[in-house]
C-alpha cells in the first residue's frame, strides 16, 4: 500500500515550525523555500519536510548566518556525496567573525566603562566628562 504524500497549508507550516505565516512568505520569496504547488483555489500545498527546512533556517540565523550563508549551508545540505569539509569551512569562518566582532565589542565595553566611571553626576558642573570625551572623539574622526 503506497501512502499518499502529505501537504500542509501555510499555516500549519507555521504552527508546526514555531514561526509567523509571513516568515515562511518571506522564506518562500528568497528563495530558501521552495514555492509550492497551489490548489484549484489558489492556497499554497506545502510537502510536509517544509517544516524541517523552515526549522533549520531559523537554526542557522540563531547561530548568525546571514541568509545568503544559509542559502550555501542549504545547497551543500541537498549535494549528494557531501562532506562536512564545506560546512566545516564555513562554521570556522563565522566562528572567526563572531570572535572579531566580541573583541569589538569587549573594546566598547571597556571604553564606556571608563567613560562612565569618568563621569560625576554633579548637577551644578556645566560639563560632563562623558560627554566631552565624546566631543573629542568626534574631532579625531574629523582628522582621519
């Protein structure tokens, strides 16, 4: 007995991988989706491992891969005879970014903290040194 393929209509789709029905439009438009078939009357008939794609997008964005990132980790997922090395390379890759990106801001972090530790909270000074170093850092901007 051959069982019949199961479809699901854009809203299960949503319920059923924890997202709005306009996330799976959106998916749909970029091309991170397939566009499925339609009915007679014109509603969208997704195949039901729909829902593990729409999951695994919003896996990959919870890691911050961007859409086109996503759109390579999705091309190497369905590339028969695939290996690891290609994901593997872009792991690392985004790995490195996140790692630059936490040095940024460990940077910021500790320059606001000096700021703020600079800063006396003194209602009748007419200068505030928080906002003064700020003064100065737009003037060195204006030299580079």
């Amino acid at each position: 007995m051959e069982s019949k393929p199961q479809f699901l209509m854009i809203g299960q789709v949503a319920r059923r991988a924890h997202v709005r029905v306009e996330t799976v439009r959106f998916y749909e438009r970029t091309g991170l989706v397939a566009k499925p078939a339609r009915t007679a009357s014109g509603y969208r008939q997704y195949p039901a491992e729909v829902v593990r794609e729409v999951r695994f997008i919003q896996a990959a964005q919870g890691l911050g891969f961007s859409l086109k990132e996503i759109r390579e980790l999705i091309s190497l997922r369905v590339t028969k005879g695939r290996g690891c090395a290609g994901v593997r390379r872009r792991a690392a890759a985004k790995l490195s970014d996140v790692e630059a990106k936490l040095g940024e801001l460990h940077r910021i972090r500790d320059a606001l903290a000096e700021l703020v530790a600079a800063c006396r909270d003194t209602e009748s000074s007419t200068s505030c040194a928080l906002l003064d170093a700020l003064d100065e850092e737009g003037e060195h901007d204006e030299d580079r």
